[in-house]
C-alpha cells in the first residue's frame, strides 16, 4: 500500500471550463502554488494524442512542484506516461485490474460510495477513496448526493484514507468537521476561482484546521 494521506490534503482536480484564457498547466500552477498537495486530471472529453499532450503538460508542473499527478480513468495513458498513478469510479475498469496495470508503487484511488464498495476497492488494492457526493456535483449533474453520515460511515469502516468530493468549496468544507476525512478534493472550488492561487491558498489553511 502506498501512504498518499497527507497528499490528499487539498486534492485539485481539473476541469477545463474556467480557463479565462490561461492554459490548463497555469492554471494548475496557480493551484500549486497556492498549496494543493495533489491534482487529478480529470478531462472527460478528451482522448487520444490530445488528453495526452494534455496530460504531460500538467504532468511536469506538478513534478516541478513535488506534487503527485494523477489521471482519472485512463490507467493506460497514466502508466504510459509514467504518472504517479490514476483514479476510477464504479463504471470504470475494475480496481483489481486498475492495480495489475499500475504495479504496486503507483497511486490507485477508487470511487466509494458504500461500505461494499469500500471493502472491494481495499481489497483490490486501492490506496485512497474519493467518497460523496458531499454536496452534490457542480460538473457530476447524475452524481448522488451523501449525507455527511453516511460519509462520516465511509470513512469508519475504510482501512484507507478517504477524501471528500462533490460541491466542496471554502464555504462549506467546514460542515464536513469530524467526519474522518484525508482530504477534499475539489474541482469548481478551486478553478472557478477568479484567484486560484489566493484560492487555494485559503482551501489549504482550512483544511489543515479540519484535518486532523
């Protein structure tokens, strides 16, 4: 098992609508700078030499940075280039196979919604849950909401560090307070930003006060 806890911390993960004329790579940069301890590629319309051109882009800012990079799905591109590993959801490959794939250093997160769920993916090999949704979805608009109990659940039974997702932003992550949680993992939070930098900057100090 890989130890990713303190990267879940502030779990950035992209998404291309809020660009306002920078690149995906600035953009991810801000975050960094501003103190996100992991980011996710997470481009659902892409593929092919495009997602990965993409992918390696923002993969050597975060290694600049120190910082873990992961891709959500593809688990081919990300052990093609190298990435530090991948997340998948229920509808995706199944996390055993995602683990033969990724080898046993490479990061695996899997997508948790129920105790089931949660002894499958730790089974298969998963290193951290991504759980919710916590407050609905701004970009998931099929996504099932949860409620802080049944995450505070999630996170009980879990062997391996859970992180919060869903309509997670500076507003709200302080109601998830004593939940058990790693991390937040945050999309329009961060990048809808006017200031992602300054944003995450903020994220960041509350999450180190809710996280404990």
């Amino acid at each position: 098992m890989n130890d990713c806890r303190k990267d879940l911390l502030v779990y950035a993960v992209t998404d291309r609508a809020w660009l306002r004329g920078k690149t995906l790579a600035e953009q991810v940069e801000e975050a960094l700078k501003g103190g996100a301890t992991m980011i996710q590629l997470r481009e659902k319309e892409l593929t092919g030499e495009p997602l990965e051109q993409l992918a390696k882009e923002v993969q050597a800012v975060c290694r600049r940075y120190g910082v873990p990079f992961l891709i959500n799905d593809d688990v081919e591109l990300a052990v093609k280039i190298g990435a530090d590993g991948a997340h998948v959801g229920q509808e995706d490959m199944e996390a055993g196979n995602v683990r033969r794939l990724l080898g046993p250093d490479r990061i695996l997160g899997v997508t948790a919604k129920t105790a089931e769920q949660v002894r499958a993916a730790v089974a298969a090999g998963a290193d951290y849950l991504g759980s919710g949704a916590v407050f609905g979805s701004a970009t998931k608009t099929n996504a099932k909401p949860m409620t802080l109990a049944q995450f505070k659940e999630i996170c009980e039974v879990s062997e391996v560090p859970v992180v919060a997702i869903g309509g997670i932003n500076l507003d709200n992550m302080a109601q998830l307070k004593g939940c058990g949680m790693a991390g937040f993992a945050i999309v329009s939070g961060i990048f809808a930003a006017d200031d992602v930098e300054g944003m995450t900057r903020k994220i960041r100090a509350k999450a180190e006060e809710l996280v404990k």
